[in-house]
C-alpha cells in the first residue's frame, strides 16, 4: 500500500496529464453521490434535532439547540457520515470497476497498447476523490442544517434567518477550517484504497467481490483512523 501510493504521488505530478478523464471522474463521483449524501444529510439533521430536543428542554436550553446542532454537524458528524457514505458507494464502486477490469485483462491490455493504466485508471480516481468529498460535505453540512431548521419548526416557530444566525454566530475558524481539510484526507483515503484494492484483484469475480467489500471496510477504518489523528492535531494547534 505504501509502494502504491507513493506510486501514486509520482505518477500524478508527471505528465502526461489525463484531464478529460478526471473531469468525468469528478461528475461520476461527485454529482452522482449527491442525491444520496443530500438525503442522509437531511435525515441526518432532522433526526439529531428531534433526539435533542428532549434533553434541552428538561435543562430548559432549548433555546440553544440550533448552535448545538449546528457545531455537532460542522464539526464532526457532517464530514464522519458523508464520509462513510462516499466510501460505501464510491470506494466500493472503483474496488469493483478496477477489479473488473484486473480480471478480464483490460489492465494488462492496456499496458501492451502503450497506455499509461495506473495514470488513467488509479490517479484520476484518487485526485477526483480527494477534490469532490469536500464539496459533498460542504452541501451536506447546508441540508443537514436545513433539516435541522424543519426539526425546529415542528415544535416551535422560528424564522430561517434567525436560525441561521444562531448557528453562525456560534461556530469559530477552529470549527469550520480543520472539519474541510480533513475531508481533503478522507477522500484521498477512499480513493487510493478503492484503487489500490480493484488494481490487484485476482481469482476472478471471486476476488472483485472481496476487493469491493474489503475497500470499504478499509477505507471505513482509515477515516477513523484520520479522524482522530485530526482531532489531536487540532486540538495540540488550538492550545498553541
């Protein structure tokens, strides 16, 4: 793994540059993975109002759900879950893709032909990756917040705006800056591990089913794993 993505970090910044292909990349797996990051992102936000709620009026705070709402999803749960959405669907998807192409000899096809695979194949992928989960979790954190805002409604009358303004005026730099960038991370994760598992598959569909399920899994647990390691480095930064 280690091999392959430092593989991955040479071939990228060496021409010759498949920029056709990336951008195709980037609207199969960003604008095809919204309608499903939008919808868990506005369950997300509604079911966490209304399980909320209970708790902050027996403490008589209720008032103060929208920020509490607000920082939990901005911080942590918005970039965590979508994370995990993106690598269900799309480090899956590419672990199939590439496992498909592995066994049937495409791959090597390619490599008699002249054609760079791991440039077209593995790098567009990884960078289409690392470029799109931070723009699905900045759309994800604005719909989860909208539900939000109708989990609110459904209890009481409260203006958008207001709403808005409660969840604004209560989230920092510290909240907003490291949440984005440790999407940048996430995505590379899902994306080299999904490349790195579909690119060596082996014993036929036997092993593209493993390389779909085992990418997953994979890149599920390293963006745990990341996620912690951003919270320390946040945390050690905030105390500086």
């Amino acid at each position: 793994m280690a091999r392959f993505t430092a593989r991955f970090f040479r071939e990228a910044f060496h021409p010759r540059y498949e920029f056709s292909e990336l951008i195709r990349q980037c609207f199969i797996i960003g604008y095809k993975s919204l309608s499903l990051v939008g919808l868990t992102a506005f369950i997300m936000g509604l079911v966490l109002t209304m399980q909320l709620r209970p708790s902050m009026v027996r403490y008589g705070v209720e008032a103060e759900i929208p920020a509490m709402v607000g920082i939990s999803i901005i911080r942590e749960i918005g970039p965590i879950i979508t994370a995990l959405i993106f690598a269900g669907k799309i480090g899956s998807s590419i672990g199939a893709e590439l496992g498909s192409m592995r066994v049937t000899e495409q791959i090597d096809a390619m490599e008699v032909s002249g054609t760079n695979p791991f440039k077209y194949l593995v790098v567009t992928r990884t960078v289409a990756a690392t470029l799109m989960l931070p723009v699905l979790v900045i759309l994800a954190d604005a719909i989860a917040l909208y539900g939000s805002y109708l989990g609110v409604n459904i209890y009481e009358i409260l203006s958008f705006k207001l709403f808005y303004t409660l969840v604004i005026d209560n989230l920092g730099y510290y909240d907003v800056i490291p949440a984005i960038i440790k999407t940048f991370f996430f995505g590379f994760a899902v994306g080299i591990v999904g490349c790195f598992k579909g690119y060596y598959s082996s014993k036929g569909t036997e092993g593209v089913g493993r390389s779909a399920n085992s990418a997953v899994v994979m890149a599920s647990v390293f963006i745990f794993i990341l996620d912690l390691l951003a919270v320390q480095i946040t945390e050690l930064v905030w105390n500086l």
